[in-house]
C-alpha cells in the first residue's frame, strides 16, 4: 500500500481526510477483520454526511466485525469483478487493500443510530478517517455497462430482503444483463456472469 495520505483526484489534500471527494452516495468496497483473521469484503454505500456515514443490514459480517474492531477499510475500486465479489458472495482476503483498489482509507466506526425496516434490523455508523493512500490516479469515463453491473449487485443483494419484492428485483436483473450484453466490456461481462452464479437469480426467476 503507498501511503500518499489523503490526496483527490487532482494531487490536492482533502480537507476531509478522505482520499476522494464524496457527492451522492458512493458505492465502495469495505474490508473488516474477522475472527479468522482473514479480512472479509463487502459492499458498503456511503452518505457524504459529517461525518461520512453507512449502513450495514442485516447481521451480516460487516456489521460483526464493525461491533468487535471498531475500525476498517473502505476502498475505492473501478474492477467490476471485485465489486461483485464483495456485493454477491463472501469474499476474503489476508490483506485489506484489493490489488485493483485505486484509493483507500483506513476508518474508525462508531454506530451512531439503529432502526428496522421491513423486518430488517439496520445500523448507521460514523465512518472517521485515519488513514489513507492513493494507488493510482484516471481519467473517469462513464460506461453504461459497468453502472449497470453496480445497480445489478444492488439488486442482487436484495433478494432475500423480505422488504423488497422479488418479481421486481428479477425485472431489473434480466434488464442489466442486457445492458451489459450491450455496453458493457469483456470485464463487464465476466461480472455479471459472476453475479448471476453467486446469486442464482436465473433459477428464481424461472419459478416467476
């Protein structure tokens, strides 16, 4: 990991701490230790609050070893394949920083609120810089196949989420697949045939 600290997209320091400026919410992929001492992967949306805040669903590992650690590491990374492994499946690694990562943070949590939703405990946590570093610096372009990969993830994520509806979530699955069928690049592709096997949402889908 290089530790350029916490630097933009444009060389210059973030007054927040944060390597990258955070508008809307933005999906990365969290890393915490777990019990194996392994590092687990996950999916984790962030709100541009003050401090920057997220939630975990569910009693999901995120959440475990938030509540054990205190602490984690929040990345930032444009491989479609990773992100579907950490969003559909569960993913470990020994090192909390994916090769493919082009910033990341290292972060104290404190969970700030609690709540249920459709039948689904949820948890928001404060998410404080401690450290950071700066991988590599690119051009952004806007693919419709990646996004539609993103929003696939999401979707796929939820379905065994009792508040969600199936049939629309399989809707919106088969209608990414064809974004990405269309748009998307060869690494699109790959992920999103890793999200239709890790979730099996074809299979469902058959029983609609």
């Amino acid at each position: 990991m290089s530790g350029e600290g916490g630097e933009d997209g444009d060389g210059n320091a973030s007054d927040s701490g944060w390597p990258v400026d955070l508008d809307g919410v933005v999906e990365s992929v969290a890393a915490t230790l777990g019990p194996n001492d392994r590092w687990n992967f996950a999916a984790l949306g962030l709100f541009p609050d003050e401090p920057v805040t997220a939630r975990t669903w569910g009693n999901t590992r995120t959440r475990r070893n938030f509540h054990r650690e205190g602490e984690g590491y929040v990345q930032f990374t444009r491989d479609p394949v990773a992100f579907v492994e950490a969003a559909c499946s569960i993913h470990e690694r020994d090192d909390p920083v994916l090769p493919s990562a082009d910033a990341w943070v290292r972060v104290e949590v404190g969970r700030v609120e609690m709540g249920e939703s459709g039948g689904t405990q949820w948890e928001r946590w404060a998410l404080t810089p401690v450290e950071s570093g700066v991988e590599r610096r690119v051009v952004p372009t806007i693919s419709r196949g990646r996004g539609a990969v993103i929003e696939g993830a999401v979707a796929a994520s939820r379905l065994d989420v009792p508040s969600y509806d199936t049939a629309d979530l399989l809707d919106r699955l088969a209608y990414f697949e064809g974004v990405v069928e269309r748009c998307g690049s060869e690494r699109d592709r790959v992920a999103f045939d890793r999200l239709t096997e890790h979730s099996g949402w074809k299979r469902r889908n058959e029983s609609f």
